[in-house]
C-alpha cells in the first residue's frame, strides 16, 4: 500500500506541473505569439503558472509573463490599457526574476536582460511624457522603475538624470520629503550637485527649518571643495538674518578663491558698517576701488561712511553743555571735516553716475548744512536745479 501511494503521489505531481506548463504554453499563444493579442487571457494564464508551487521559479514562465505585459504596456489599443494599472513595471520584475531563476542553460534569461534593458529606456521616456503633460505623480513612478532597473546588478547604468527627475516629479507633485530624498541622491551621484544641494536646502526653507537649510548648505560647501554658489547663498542668508560675524566668516573664504572680486569686498565693507566697525569697513570699500575705481557703490558708500562719521561728530557737540564753547568748536569743526570728504565722495559718485537722485540728495544735505560757507551756496543751487531736472524726467 505504501508504494501505491507513493505512486499516487507522484502522479498528481506530473499532473501539476503538465498543468502549468499547459498554462504557460496557452500564455504563448494567446499573447506572445505574433498575431495573438489575448494579452487578458494570456495574463491569467501566465499568473498561474508562475504563481504555483512547482513553477514559480520558472525561468521561462517568468520570461513569457513579462512579455506578455510587456506587450500590453506597447499595445495602443485602450480595451488593453485596461487589463493592467501598471504593466511595464510588472514586466521588469517579471524579466528580474526569469534572471533570477534561470537554469544551467539560460535558455530565456539572456533576452530577458535585454528586454529588461528596453524597459529602463521606456520607463525613462515614459516619464518624460507624463512631466511634460504635467501628470508628476505618474511622471515619478515611471523615472523611479527606471532608476530601479538601471540598478539592477547585470545593467548597473542609470540615465544620468533620473534621479534629478525623479526629485523633481515629486517636488511638483507636492511629494517634498520625497523631492529631497531624490534631489540628495542625484548630488551624490554627480549630477547637477549644486542645483540640488540648493533644492534641498530650499525645501527646508520653506518649510522653515532654518537649522537643516544652513546645515544642507554647509555640507555641501564643503564636499564640493568651497563651491561659491553655495557660499554666496549661505553668505545672503546670514545676512538678512544679520548674523554678520558668520556672513563675514564664509565671504573670506569667497575672497580666497577670487581675490579679484570687486563685490566681495564691497560686500565686506556692508557688514563691517554694520557692526560698527567703521575703519574695516573703509578699508574694504577703498580694496574694492583699487580693484575697479569707477566702482559707484564702493564710492556711494564711502560717502556714507564719511556723513555718518560726521554725523555722529555732529551729534557729540549738540548733546554737550551749551557753554562748553571749545569743545563744541572742536566737535562742529570735525565734524565739518568728515562732511566736507563726505560731500568728495559723493561729488564723484554723481560723476559716476549723473542720473542717481539719491545721491544728489545726500548732496543737498551737505550743501544746506554749511550754506553759509564758501561756495556751498552756489552748490547747493546747481544741485537744486539737478534734482529739479531730475524729477521732472
């Protein structure tokens, strides 16, 4: 009795497995066969037998489900679009594992590699198609299988920009964690790193964590060897934020990859008047005009450098005792000094440039004030007439 068993055993096994391979034959014509296009029966059939016991390690079972999937993802007929949400992705899974289970003799595994290789181009350019009809959430799945295919060990080669698309598909679907996650990865494989370190960094900004927006930036200034894009944003940054002594820290080091670089040291000589650090920042204004000397901001903000200077001498001397005559002398005459050079400055910028209004009223300032001197007076009419020209354009 045992053995009848055991045969009886047996038996039902064959009957399995001619089953199945009566399935996968049936696949093969009703959908791969040319001329055959059952692709919904051909399916059904194809699940069956991959999704057995005996042969759901089948390289060819797996081979045969894939192009038939395949051909639904090719076919333009719309009854078929329907068998399968996403077939092309089931097709390459399907390829992965025909590769994957293959026997001695890889009879079907070599033209699953290279129908896998197909499906990495289509999902590519399938994206392509869904980004530009504005569809990004679909835009995104296709360039993620693409990039998933590209990975895969017998390829290993990715289009270059597919991680940046990917990124870029979610940002504009409203996917931002994910957006960052690709943009990450795309910075890490070498493609359009700076772009993408100021996308993540970005996405952090927005979403007002200031820490991982000055972190990202800092990072990436670093792994790409003090990259001055970066160093610039994190330097405006640090700015509006009137965080000056940073800003000041990351624009030396701007300074030390292009010395030559008037605006860098116009930049510096800003936030040192910011801080009151008035002599350092005459300094810089006065690198900036040996490196350009018709530079009218660097001669603007001299000008301004001086008034102020004057202004606050001016200032001293009116909050002293009204009967402290000398030193209020003293104060006034300094005072006029740094006005006077302010007024030099100034001077220089309107020749710089004759149109600049602003400039012709800090003029004025002057001109009034000390009105009642030498030749101020018919300054301060020619002015007038200058911003009343001015005015009138």
């Amino acid at each position: 009795m045992k053995k009848l068993v055991l045969i009886g055993l047996f038996a039902g096994v064959v009957t399995f497995v001619n089953a199945q391979n009566r399935n996968v034959i049936t696949a093969y014509n009703l959908g791969i066969k040319p001329g055959q296009t059952q692709y919904e029966r051909a399916l059904k059939a194809i699940d069956e037998a991959v999704e057995h016991v005996e042969t759901k390690e089948n390289e060819k079972a797996w081979y045969y489900r894939g192009l038939i999937l395949q051909n639904i993802f090719q076919s333009t007929n719309p009854e078929h679009k329907e068998i399968h949400p996403f077939p092309l992705k089931e097709a390459a899974l399907s390829y992965e594992n025909s590769i994957k289970f293959k026997d001695k003799r890889a009879r079907y595994a070599g033209n699953a590699l290279q129908n896998l290789k197909i499906a990495l181009s289509q999902s590519f350019n399938e994206g392509i198609k869904y980004f530009e009809a504005e569809d990004f959430s679909k835009a995104a799945e296709y360039f993620e299988l693409s990039a998933k295919i590209g990975n895969h060990p017998d390829i290993n080669k990715n289009e270059e920009a597919v991680y940046y698309n990917i990124a870029l598909s979610h940002e504009r679907a409203g996917n931002l964690k994910k957006a960052q996650e690709y943009y990450k990865l795309s910075a890490e494989n070498n493609y359009e790193p700076v772009n993408c370190i100021r996308k993540v960094a970005d996405l952090y900004l927005n979403a007002k964590d200031t820490a991982n927006y000055v972190t990202t930036l800092k990072d990436g200034i670093s792994k790409l060897a003090d990259n001055q894009i970066l160093m610039l944003i994190l330097i405006d940054h640090y700015s509006k934020a009137q965080q000056y002594d940073e800003a000041l820290e990351y624009l030396d080091k701007a300074i030390e990859a292009e010395p030559d670089n008037k605006v860098y040291y116009f930049a510096k000589g800003t936030f040192f008047d910011q801080t009151g650090r008035y002599d350092e920042s005459f300094e810089a204004y006065q690198k900036a005009l040996e490196i350009d000397p018709v530079y009218f901001d660097a001669v603007f903000n001299l000008g301004v450098l001086q008034f102020n200077k004057g202004a606050d001498l001016f200032n001293e001397a009116n909050d002293l005792p009204p009967d402290n005559f000398a030193k209020i002398d003293e104060l006034t005459e300094l005072a006029f000094v740094e006005f006077k050079k302010a007024a030099e400055y100034f001077e220089k910028a309107l020749e710089l440039d004759p149109t600049d209004i602003v400039t012709m009223k800090q003029l004025k300032l002057i001109y009034f004030r000390y009105r009642a001197k030498e030749g101020f007076a018919e300054k301060l009419d020619a002015i007038n007439a200058k911003i009343e020209a001015a005015e009138q354009q």
